[in-house]
C-alpha cells in the first residue's frame, strides 16, 4: 500500500473497516424487515463509485445500491456487480433501452418516459418507482398524476410499479419536526388513495439518512441511507437528537484526503505570499507547497483560513490557494521534509480536521466538500 500511495502526490484513502461498521450500525438500526440500500451516487460522496462499490457488493447486510444517473449504474454492471440497482435521477429517452438492458430499475415521474418505456422490445420486466410529490416541490408529481401514470404502467404487461418513493424537504438541519410531519402524513394519504384504486406497489420509501435516524416509522421496507454511509451526520441537529435518543449509536468518517510537501522554502519577514498579495509575513517564515487547488476540490475560499496537518501539527495556509497549489506555514513544526505527508481532511496524531471543519470554514455543507474532491485523483483502499 505504502508503494501505491508513494507513486501519487494527492489521493484520497477509504477506510474499508468504518465503512464496514457504517454498515453495521445502520443494518441494526433499521428495521428488520427493511432492505437496506446505501446510496452512492456522485462518485459515492465523493469517496469513489468503483471502491465504495466494490467494499459493499460483497456485504450481505446490503440489499439495494441506489444512484443517480445511468452512467454510474452502467458502470457498475461492466464491473460485474449484480445487486438490484435504482436510479434516483432521471434517464434521457433515448437511453431508457440501454437502462432496460442492464436490468436497471427507474424512478418515474413523466408520462413521456413511461410511454418511452413501454415502447421497448423486452422479455423481462422493467420495474419502475414512481416519485410522489409531499412538499419538497422538487422531483416528483402529485396524487391525480400519480394515479394516472400508475394506471399507463399497468396497461403494459412489461413495465412492473413496484414501489413509491418521497423525499423529506426540511428534515436535517431543523429541530421542527411539523414539516416532515406533514410530508408524512402527505404520503400516507396519497399511498392509501393509490391502493383504494388498485395501484399497489411492494416497495415502499421514503427514508433518508436523517429520516433513519430520527423517524423509525419512515423505514417501511426500504431505506436510503447516503451521507451517514459515510461516517458523516446530516446535521448537527441530527447527531444531537440521535444522541439523545441512543448514546450508543457511532458512525465512523470513511474518507481521509491528503497530499504531500512538494518543496520547501523559507522567505523573510515582510514577504507577500501567492496570487493578489493577501498575506504578508512578521517574521521569517518557512513555508510547504503543496500540490494541491481548487481543480481537485480545495476550495478558493480556504484561503488564509484553513489549516493542515503536517507531522501532527496544524498548518495555517497562507495566501490564496490557487488551481493547483496551495501554501502552509510550518515555520513551527519542525523536521518538515520534502514529500512528507500533509492531510487535508482526516486524522493525523492526536489532530483531526473534519469535514463539517472544512465546510464551516467556506460557509457550506459537509456533503459539497466530499462529493467535490476530484473524482480523477486515485482512491486507495485502507484497513485503519
């Protein structure tokens, strides 16, 4: 491992065992009679499709994988993974075929996709999951269109509804629980309106993490678990309330990103650093390049705000971090060496830099600075 890693200078580890205990703790978490399906659209949040799909096609506790375009589910498929695969997002029309293809179940919430699909010559059933609409104004439609497509699909003996879905709107980053409330009681209506009249489907969801965690009557009988696969907490609200509720509960951050020193140098007090002068110096100060920028996902806005870890130290980063470099302080931290490890999100010694860390730093969310690490640099897989 320490071969591989030495050949690159910016990469990004995953922890196959917090992964694994993710799993774990989610499985016994949800309720017994509900599949279990992580969600690892956008490059897996940004930890790596292939790696992060690989680590749980083997897991017998993972039921489903869930994503959000073709293209990550067809990739899998060429990879050899066989698990029932849903598409989250939406498809083009003329690529629904291919989707047929590889034995890829959709969420629909257009007539013209369903028309689409019914169209394609195929022996085997396309299943099909319609999005209900309960408040998030976003994907998805409402009770009469819902009735309607349902009824297209029956009219089709290759097209197969088998389940209903929604997605919680205000859920994460609230302690008011009447939205979500609301959208629930939305959905059961709208699901005992659509079984009155015959349009039946035996899969039922509308859990994601925060819901998991927060709402146990949102399991029904399959669960969408995304950013907490990742040992990262939809929000603060949601790690104080299951807290609260189930001191026991832990998830463990899977992703540690870093780079290494790639020239040391030292300039005199009063010098500028980088691009528009933003810092300049009080003393002599010695500084670590480190090739790493905003093309790979650190942000601009880091910017004489954030540090890195260098020997178990925390290092300010000075100046603006341009495309592909940015510069840290280590005037205090000593026995700094060329390509020594330098991490920009993880653990090093006692020190730890976060990815809520990272996103409070540019004013975001933890899910934005993952899922922007650039999906070109190398994904290593680790046992911590």
């Amino acid at each position: 491992m320490k071969i591989f890693m030495d050949k690159n200078i910016n990469w990004v580890e995953i922890d196959r065992r917090a992964l694994a205990g993710n799993v774990r703790s989610f499985r016994r978490l949800l309720d017994p009679q509900a599949r279990f399906m992580p969600v690892i659209k956008s490059n897996a949040y940004g930890h790596g499709l292939p790696e992060v799909a690989s680590l749980l096609a083997g897991s017998k506790q993972v039921d489903w994988l869930g994503l959000n375009s073709l293209d990550e589910a067809v990739a899998l498929r060429k990879l050899g993974i066989r698990k029932p695969l849903l598409l989250l997002g939406y498809v083009p029309l003329g690529r629904l075929a291919e989707a047929a293809r590889n034995d890829i179940r959709l969420t629909v919430y257009n007539r013209e996709t369903v028309q689409a699909l019914a169209k394609i010559k195929t022996k085997k059933k396309i299943l099909l999951h319609i999005k209900l609409e309960t408040g998030t104004n976003r994907q998805g439609i409402g009770l009469d269109e819902a009735i309607n497509l349902a009824g297209l699909v029956k009219e089709h003996p290759h097209l197969f509804l088998e389940g209903y879905s929604t997605h919680f709107a205000n859920i994460e980053d609230t302690t008011d629980r009447s939205y979500p409330d609301g959208q629930k009681e939305n959905y059961r209506n709208m699901i005992a309106r659509l079984e009155k009249l015959g349009h039946s489907a035996p899969v039922n969801h509308v859990a994601c993490t925060a819901a998991a965690l927060i709402f146990p009557d949102t399991h029904k009988n399959l669960a969408r678990i995304g950013i907490g696969l990742y040992g990262l907490w939809p929000s603060r609200e949601t790690m104080l309330a299951v807290r609260d509720r189930d001191p026991g509960f832990s998830l463990a951050p899977v992703l540690a990103w870093k780079t290494r020193v790639a020239q040391i140098k030292t300039v005199p007090s009063g010098s500028f650093i980088g691009y528009g002068c933003t810092y300049r110096t009080t003393r002599k100060t010695r500084l670590a390049v480190l090739p790493v920028g905003y093309y790979d996902g650190y942000d601009r806005r880091l910017s004489n705000t954030a540090h890195v870890l260098i020997k178990g130290k925390r290092a300010p980063i000075r100046g603006r971090v341009c495309m592909n470099l940015c510069l840290a302080d280590i005037t205090d931290i000593p026995g700094v060496k060329l390509e020594d490890e330098a991490v920009l999100l993880g653990r090093q010694d006692k020190e730890h830099i976060s990815a809520e860390q990272l996103a409070s730093w540019i004013g975001t969310i933890n899910y934005e600075v993952v899922t922007r690490i650039n999906p070109l640099l190398p994904r290593v897989i680790v046992n911590k």
